[in-house]
C-alpha cells in the first residue's frame, strides 16, 4: 500500500559538484506582518489519559518534538504557536504566535528559545517570558495551504514533506536549514547571518555541529561537512535519497538515513562510506538515530520496522516490526526504548511505543510491547494520526505531541 503513495527514488552514482553561497550577509530582518490577537487557550486538563500525568491541548496538530530546559517544556503546533509549559502540571507559561506552522524542535541557548516557522523566520524569543529578542527571514516560507490540500487517496503536493529543520545553537551561533535550499548560519545574540551555504534542493534536515564542522543532509540527495568558520564544504557525499534525519557524529563517523531507506555510517573527515545498512526499496528512513552503548536505534516510515545497528559495523543486533509508521527518533530509558508511531487514517492505530529490550539490544516485544494511544487529530482527519515527534525525558516523565493537537506527559513505565 505504502508503494501507492511514495514517488520513486534515484540512486546517485557520480559525483556531486557544490555551490557555496558565502557573499555578504544580509541585515536581519526584525519585522512580521502584524496579527490578529487569537483566543486564549485552554490550561492543562485534569484528563488522565491512559498514563498520562497530564494533557495540555493546543489548537491543532503537533508535528514536532519538545525541548527540556529546567522546569519548562517548549513545543510548537501547527496554529503557528511556540508554547512554554510547566513541565510537572503542563499549565500554560506563555505562547508566541509566528504565522506559520511550527514543526521545528526548539533550540535553548542561555535565555533564548530558538524556532522557525513556515511564515519564513527564524525566531528568538526569551525563555521566562516569551516576549521575541529578534527575528530573521530565513527565506523557509512554505505554503500552509499546500500542506492540507491534499488526502491519502491523492498525490501529495509537498512531496510528502512534514518536518522543518530545527534550530541548533553552538559557541554563539546559530544554524539551520531551509526550504530556500541554504543552511544558515547566524549571531546567536542579533539574528545577523555570518553566512549562508548553498546546495541545491530544500533543507529539512536538522544539523549537528562537532568539532568546528556541521553536518547536515539536503533533499538534493547529499550529505555534507561544512567550515563553521568560513562556511565552505569540506566534503559533500551522495547517500541516494533525500535526508530528512539529523545525524549523530561518533566513533569518527557520521551516522544519517535517507529515502533511499538506507543508513549509513559516513567518515567524519572524508564522507567515506563504512557501511549501509538496506531496508529495501521505496521504503523511506526519516527517523534520525540514537547512538545508546554502541548501537544505533532508529525506525522507519514504509518498512514499518525499529531497528538496532552496530555502530562499527552495521548489522542488526535488534529489530521490531510494528504496525506503523515510525519518523520518530527512539528514546532509550534503561532497557526500554520508546518510539513515537504513526499511521494513515482511518486505520486507527499509531502512539506512544514502549519495547522492553535483553541486556540492552535485543526486544522483547512479543512479551512486552505496550503503546500509548491517540485520539484521531482533528485538522488532519483523513491524513494521519498518532505520534510523529520525538519523545523526551526528565524526572521519570516522558514528554511528547501528538496529531491530535494534544501535548503529553506520562509515567515513564517502571
């Protein structure tokens, strides 16, 4: 069924060539159009959803993961809101409204709260108070219109594309990816861009930085190193299909995923290949990987399968084969793994997955597999339900979003 609905992917065989877009930088923008006051929110409820220990409803689907920082949960919804929730009884702190859908993972960098948006910016907001520092265009307009018209019995017009590349900040700046096919790179403290790197399709994936190099995948097909300093490639490396995952960079190598639905382990310094793991065709990877104790964890969309890699050679020491969906990235909590899924409506099915695992690698999910369920979204009714997020943790809680415009948190399972 999933072959129904997925374009074709072309393998790459030569050589890439690169463009890098290093002139001048532009002045930061400071100014959105004005808006329309929206109605006040609802509180956390009192609802104790299956073992929820709260439930915080926003006013349509959530899309991306949350970020942690002290007692305070950052996420964003697709009504274009930025919200800042208690992290132990989800009551609301305070929102900020951008006019775009917000998928994007929050960045927190000493006061600041980093996001973009598909009104175009990326923004800085403060973190006690929400009140905006600046905001910069970053050029990521994308259509909200496009993004809804559209039902599982016809051809997607965005390519199938739900994410946004995330903010990541390192030693004061900024760096993020954009539908305008540039990674930015900005002063973390004004909004000024330092530069900008050209490739030459859309960037969704979210970039790491390590050791004065950031990484990051584009949907052109290539996965790249780039100068933070001088933001010039250092190697760029065809992986065979679009890169929606944020790599994890250890052991020398760096570990992504693409639509090709391969990972691949990439040297840090070359962009050689050290190993690929296949799932097979037409079968997309856009979950992103956990390194946990020497095994790369980390699900898939069409093959419908939870995997574990060894880090140095890539075969498989675990592997669950769900039911749905899966772009969430695994959450690894002693010896559980959790996993967000997803699946079409009206299958009905897609949530929180709990998968209890032997001496750290192997599942146990025949015996032990429980999942936390969602409610049908309601904007995206018809579409998709379930968990496409990342889950996070702290203090025994585990922290997520759901597509039916709910933000979670349960009990971790003990």
């Amino acid at each position: 069924m999933f072959n129904r609905i997925i374009k074709s992917l072309i393998v790459l065989t030569g050589a890439a060539l690169l463009v890098c877009a290093c002139g001048p930088a532009p002045a930061p923008t400071t100014e959105v159009p004005p808006t329309d006051t929206p109605a006040p929110l609802p509180s956390a409820t009192l609802e104790k959803t299956m073992n929820a220990h709260w439930v915080f409803e926003t006013e349509a689907a959530v899309w991306g993961s949350a970020s942690l920082n002290g007692d305070t949960v950052f996420i964003g919804s697709d009504d274009g809101n930025l919200y800042a929730l208690d992290a132990q009884g989800g009551s609301l702190l305070w929102k900020f409204t951008s006019q775009g859908i917000v998928r994007s993972t929050p960045a927190v960098a000493g006061d600041l709260v980093y996001f973009s948006s598909d009104d175009g910016f990326l923004y800085a907001v403060r973190a006690d108070d929400g009140t905006k520092a600046w905001s910069t265009d970053i050029g990521n307009f994308y259509d909200r219109a496009a993004r809804e018209g559209f039902n599982m019995s016809s051809v997607d017009p965005t390519g199938y594309d739900y994410v946004q590349s995330s903010p990541v900040v390192a030693d004061g700046t900024v760096y993020v990816g954009s539908t305008d096919k540039n990674l930015y790179a900005l002063d973390a403290n004004t909004g000024a861009v330092k530069w900008t790197f050209a490739t030459s399709n859309k960037i969704r994936a979210t970039p790491v930085v390590d050791q004065g190099t950031v990484y990051f995948g584009s949907w052109d097909e290539l996965m790249y190193a780039v100068d933070v300093a001088t933001g010039k490639a250092r190697w760029a490396v065809g992986v065979g299909g679009e890169v929606q995952s944020k790599a994890v960079v250890a052991n020398g190598m760096v570990y992504t995923a693409s639509r090709r639905a391969s990972v691949v382990a990439l040297d840090a310094q070359t962009g050689g290949l050290n190993w690929e793991y296949s799932y097979g065709s037409n079968l997309w990877v856009e979950s992103s990987p956990n390194l946990v104790n020497g095994v790369i964890y980390i699900g898939s969309s069409g093959s419908k399968i939870v995997l574990g890699l060894d880090a140095l050679t890539g075969k498989p020491t675990s592997i669950y084969t769900s039911k749905d969906f899966h772009w969430s990235t695994p959450l690894i909590i002693g010896d559980r793994l959790y996993i967000g899924g997803t699946s079409p409506a009206p299958d009905a099915s897609g949530g929180l997955y709990s998968l209890s695992m032997t001496n750290g690698t192997f599942f146990n999910a025949t015996t032990d597999l429980q999942v936390f369920s969602t409610p049908t979204t309601r904007e995206y009714a018809n579409v998709w339900i379930g968990i496409a997020g990342s889950p996070v943790t702290e203090n025994g809680l585990i922290y997520f979003g759901a597509l039916d415009g709910k933000v979670y948190a349960v009990n971790a399972i003990p």
